[in-house]
C-alpha cells in the first residue's frame, strides 16, 4: 500500500506517551519516527528541520501550544500532514485547530486502531475526523450559520448567487444530495457547482472551502 516508510514527528510533553506511541509505531513497518518534541517551540524546529510527512501532535505543550504550532507550519510549508492527537474534545478547541489547517484531530482515548488509521488517511492526503470530533465540527460550524447568512451578500463578488447558496449549505453540513434536495437541483448540478466554487477560490477540496469560509466570516 505505502512505496516509502511514513516519516513521522511525534509532539507530545509527556515522555511516557511518546514512547508508548513509539512502541505503537513499531509494531507496523510502514512507520518510522524521525523525531520527538516535548515542547511546541521544539516542535516548530524539528518541522522545519526534519519535513517528516506526518507530524502528531498535542495540543497542550510548553512555549508554543499545538494549535500555534500547526498554524505556523501550515504557513509554511502545505506539505506536512498534521494529526493532532488530543485529551481535549471541547467543540470551540477542535473548531480552532481545523481553521488553521490541520489534516485530522483524533482523541487520545480513541482506540489505537482508530489512531493508526487516523495516520494513514492524512499521510494519503485525505482529512480525517471521526465521528465523534466531526460531529463537534459540525456543530461549531451550525453555530456559525445564521451569521454567515446574514453576510452572505458579502460573498467574493466571482460567485454566483446559486453558488453563493451552495456555500452556505455546505459549511451548514448539508450533503450534496440533500443540497440538490432542497435547491431542486440535480445531485451532478450540486457536484459541478462545488468543483467551480473550490476552482475559483483555488482551494484544493471541500475541507478547504469549509475552513476558508470560517476564516473569512463568510
């Protein structure tokens, strides 16, 4: 499945827990830690010294916590993969770390499964949030909903109307088949609307664009 071993940064305070994360990785021979942080500011040098492929990270660390860190990564450098692995389920936390561009957010009591699979899926480009912290995403987004409405005439003036309600129907959660359900428009319709919003906007998929809209109060 993987050509190369995953080179993967573990950032964590705590010693016990990078090394049982450690002796996780070993036990599959698709992984290999090419370092360890214990503190953000360790974290953000490694990153740029090391370009492992996925970097875990906590979200409670001394000097610079993870949020901070994975934002400056991420306006750095699009590459790294970032998971955060965190005790932490708190709607507004989870939220924050996806507007800065994270790839995935598992919890810390998840199963090891759950956390190995977590790994893989962002290393192969894809975001990954499990349903529990996806449906904290969803309902911080819903949270935002009615504001983004009322600024929806504020919209980049390159978007149509029918494109501007497609927005706001996504970030509201709504799936492309219940969009065209509620817009009477055809599932393909929906798909060919998302492909011109992301193209336009020159994101790279629908994660990108839900993030985009919360940066820009949209």
């Amino acid at each position: 499945m993987f050509k190369n071993k995953i080179k993967l940064l573990i950032a964590d305070d705590h010693t016990l827990l990078r090394d049982g994360l450690k002796a996780v990785f070993q036990t599959e021979n698709v992984f290999e830690v090419i370092g360890e942080a214990s503190d953000g500011e360790m974290a953000l040098m490694l990153a740029k010294k090391l370009k492992p492929d996925v970097i875990v990270l906590d979200i409670n660390m001394p000097k610079l916590n993870g949020i901070e860190v994975a934002k400056k990564i991420r306006e750095e450098d699009k590459e790294i993969k970032i998971l955060i692995l965190s005790m932490h389920d708190n709607e507004k936390l989870i939220v924050e770390a996806v507007s800065v561009g994270i790839n995935g957010y598992v919890l810390k009591m998840s199963d090891m499964e759950e956390f190995i699979e977590g790994v893989k899926e962002v290393y192969l480009g894809k975001d990954y949030f499990p349903t529990g912290v996806a449906k904290k995403i969803l309902s911080g987004i819903k949270g935002r909903v009615d504001q983004i409405r009322n600024k929806s005439d504020d919209i980049k003036p390159i978007l149509t109307k029918r494109e501007k309600e497609i927005i706001n129907l996504i970030v509201a959660g709504l799936t492309s088949q219940e969009i065209a359900e509620k817009l009477f428009i055809s599932y393909f319709t929906v798909g060919k609307h998302r492909k011109n919003i992301i193209k336009k906007l020159r994101l790279k998929n629908t994660a990108d664009l839900v993030r985009y809209a919360l940066n820009n109060e949209l």
